[in-house]
C-alpha cells in the first residue's frame, strides 16, 4: 500500500513553496514502517535533498539537507511550520546523521536532536526563539516522523512525458473530423463575464498551434469590457496556413446590467451574426441589419457554448449576474445545445505555481473552486475544465500548452457529443446541402 504523508495539501504546499518549489516524494514514514533511526537512515541514505519533518500536536518542525543525508559534515535548515507560516534557523556545520540521538555513543547535534524511538525531539531555548517557537516547546512530543526526497518539479523524464503527451494531442486536434462531416468547422462560442480570459483564451489557442506567442485577439482589464465585437477566430497550423477544423467566437462580456444582451446570443447560437458585428447593449441585432445572415445554416450555428470564468473571482459574482448566466444555460438546455464551463487565471490562485499545472485540478484550492461552480451554477464536475492563458509571456510553455490542448480535444468532444445527437432530418438536410456545394463548386 503506497504511504500518505500526513501534511495536509496547505502544509505540504507552504514547505514545497518555501524550499524552493522542490516537489516531495516520501521515503520513510516512522508510524508505517518503525520509530527506529537506524531503518530511517539506511532508507533515506544518499536521496540528494532531504527533508525530515515532525509532526508534533500543534505544530511542524523540521529539518531540511540540501545535500541530503551522507558522510561529510554540512549545514543544516531547521524550520518551523504553523499555518502557513515558515521560520527557518541554519546551524551547523554538523553531520546530517546527527540529527538523530545515537543511543551507544550519546552522539548527537547539541540544539536540536531527534530520539526517535521515545517519539521526542528536543530543541535549545536558543533555537526555539530563532524558530519562532515558545521555550516550553522542548521536548515535544510527535506523533509522526516523514523523511522525504526532494525533487526537481520537472525533472527530465517529466520533460519528455510532457513533450509526448503534447504532441500526441496536437496530432489529435489536427486531424480531428465534427461527428459524421456535418459541418466542415466545429464552431465554439466563448461566453463570460467581462474580464474573464476569453480573448485570452483565444490567443492562448491561436499560440499553441503557431508555435509562438500572439495577441490577435485585444485584451485588457476594462470594467465595461474589452470586447465589443463578434469576432470569429480560424486557427492555423504552424505555418501550412489550413484553417483547423475548428473556429473560435469571441463575444462581449456578460454583465448584470449592460454588456452582452441575451437575444444577441440568440442570434450567435442560430448562426445570423456576421463576424465583426458591433454590439450595442441597449439593441440587438435584427433581420433588418445589412449583414445579417438569414439563412444560416447548421455550418454557421454554434456547436457548443465554453462558459469562460475567472477562477478566482467566482465567488464574487454578483448575485444579478449569476442568474442571468442560469437563465442562458437553462435556455441552452432548452435549445439541446451543449455546454462546457473554462476557468481560467488558475495561476493567480494563492501558493499556486507554475509546477501545480501539471496536476492542477488536485491541488486543493481548485477543487474548492470545482466544487463551487457545481454548486453554484450545477455544471457537471466532468464539465470543468481549467486553464492557465498565456497573459503576459514571451514563450510558449509545455505545461500550459497541455492544459489548453486538454481543454480543447474536451470542448471538441462535446461539439461531436452535439452533432451526433441532431435530430435526423436536419442531419440529412444539411449534408444534402452540403453535397450540392460540393457538385457546384466541381
Ligand atoms: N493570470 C492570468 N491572467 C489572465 C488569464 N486569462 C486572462 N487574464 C487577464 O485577464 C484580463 C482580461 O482578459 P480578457 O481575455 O481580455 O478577458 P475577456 O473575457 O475577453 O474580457 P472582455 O472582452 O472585457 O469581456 C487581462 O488582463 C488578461 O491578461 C489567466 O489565465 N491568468
Ligand atoms: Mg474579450
């Protein structure tokens, strides 16, 4: 049975945060195996960057080698953790091995020393003060001794994991067909609040596939919203300049009040809204409009609507705001037209960093904002996906593009989820349709 740390998420993340964004992998667990140095010791010989940590009734205390557990006398980091908070005191230097009170030659570090088998740690006034810990800390008594190999976030074989899982699913994207070629596009239709990532998203998508970093789509940070056309994206592959078998469609914000005004993501969703159409909050689009396109058909409809969030600030939606966003989803509902929900601005989550996106949905603060989302809008966990937009880089970054990439074989999924479930008679309609295109263009 593999052994569980008993850090919490939050201990675990503040100690991994504080030495250096190391990622800790466990050795020896002493209320799993045995409260014996000697075992400690000969399991947790010669790892590189160690870190031993005690967990005592209120409080973590601990030690951390940088050059691990081995021969030569080094310095060693002690620290204490209480709630998010990292002290640290340098002694030594000593031997690593030391930390531990060696009962046939009474050898020990003076200040801070591990017995083990009696469960106790016994720490000078002087280094309780410099930890920030009250003298009558010493002995504590612990209920538990980790030892853990630090490791490097990415290490080379995660490198090239990644670089493969990357590739994999852009293969994947551009050889993607919609359901049964009813359509030459899937057509995405980005809906949010204002401020959210969806012009972002837009130019993270546009990014990955031209392997550089662009900004096509205008961002910013405007209280009335950066977006006030349709816009809609095809993207290209590097530099064979096919259009991919998918279109993004920006749109304005949503808001309590103005922004994007719900008979406008009628017409979207029904296909009449020409690309660069300016909104007007006060006034939808009409028939009468010259470039309104009246007789859409199934290729200029949405197949499947992204409800954009930022993750952070989704529990500060106004209450107006998220009604609205229920009314438009349960219209969707309604209409069959499926829909997925992004968050974005992950990377801006408290402790978050950049070595969390590789497994971001377990990290806890996500699954707190999961839960949130299905609890407040009644999404479906399965239907949360959850990205990093490239905001402000230079270059394009593996572990991003990977969630991006995910994000979007998911929406393409649903846009086939979508098509496959169209009533027969428009199937067949549009592929009539779409065979006499074909002889005419022949
Ligand atoms: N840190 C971080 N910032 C982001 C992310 N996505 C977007 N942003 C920032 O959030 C702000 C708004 O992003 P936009 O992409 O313009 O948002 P929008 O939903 O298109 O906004 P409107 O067009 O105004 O409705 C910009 O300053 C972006 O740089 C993200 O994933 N992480
Ligand atoms: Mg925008």
């Amino acid at each position: 049975m593999a052994m569980r740390t008993r850090l919490t998420w939050l201990q675990e993340k503040c100690l991994q945060n504080y030495f250096g964004g190391k990622r800790l992998c466990l050795l020896y667990k002493a209320s799993v195996q045995k409260f014996c140095e000697q075992d400690l010791l000969g399991k947790c010989w010669n790892h590189g960057p160690t870190m031993v940590v005690l967990n005592g009734e209120n409080c973590v205390v601990g030690a951390y080698l940088r050059e691990g557990f081995q021969k030569r006398e080094t310095y060693i980091t002690l620290f204490a953790l209480r709630e998010t908070e990292v002290s640290e005191c340098l002694i030594g230097p000593h031997l690593p091995a030391l930390l531990f009170y060696d009962a046939e030659t009474s050898d020990c570090i003076p200040g801070f020393h591990i017995v083990l088998n009696e469960k106790k740690v016994t720490i000078s006034s002087e280094i309780c003060k410099k930890l920030g810990l009250p003298p009558q800390h010493s002995p504590m008594f612990i209920q538990d001794c980790e030892t853990f190999r630090c490791e490097e976030l990415l290490d080379e074989r995660m490198t090239r994991d990644i670089a493969v899982i990357q590739n994999n699913l852009l293969q994947a994207l551009r050889t993607y067909t919609p359901y049964g070629d009813l359509v030459p596009q899937a057509r995405i239709l980005l809906l949010g609040p204002t401020g959210a990532g969806k012009s972002s998203f837009v130019n993270s998508v546009k990014s990955v596939f031209r392997g550089s970093i662009t900004h096509q789509a205008l961002v910013g940070c405007d209280i009335d919203g950066v977006s006030d056309k349709y816009r809609t994206y095809p993207i290209t592959y590097r530099d064979d300049g096919h259009p991919l078998p998918f279109v993004l469609c920006d749109s304005m914000g949503l808001n309590q009040k103005a922004g994007l005004h719900v008979d406008d993501i009628d017409s979207i969703l029904k296909g009449h809204t020409p690309d660069r159409y300016q909104f007007n909050s006060m006034k939808p689009i009409t028939p009468n409009h010259p470039n309104y396109i009246h007789d859409s058909l199934l290729k200029d409809t949405i197949h499947c609507v992204v409800f954009v969030f930022d993750v952070s600030s989704i529990e500060h939606l106004s209450y107006g705001l998220v009604a609205k966003i229920k009314r438009i989803r349960r219209a969707l509902i309604k209409s069959g037209i499926l829909h997925v929900v992004l968050l974005t601005h992950v990377d801006s989550l408290d402790l978050i960093t950049k070595g969390d996106l590789i497994d971001i949905c377990s990290c806890e603060p996500v699954k707190l904002k999961l839960e949130a989302v299905h609890r407040d809008f009644g999404f479906a966990f399965s239907d949360i996906l959850v990205v990093s937009n490239y905001v402000s880089e230079w270059y394009l970054d593996p572990v991003k593009d990977v969630l991006i990439l995910l994000a979007l074989k998911q929406i393409l999924y649903t846009v086939n989820d979508f098509l496959e479930d169209l009533p027969l008679n428009k199937q067949v309609s549009e592929e009539k349709y779409s065979n006499v295109c074909r002889k005419k263009r022949k």
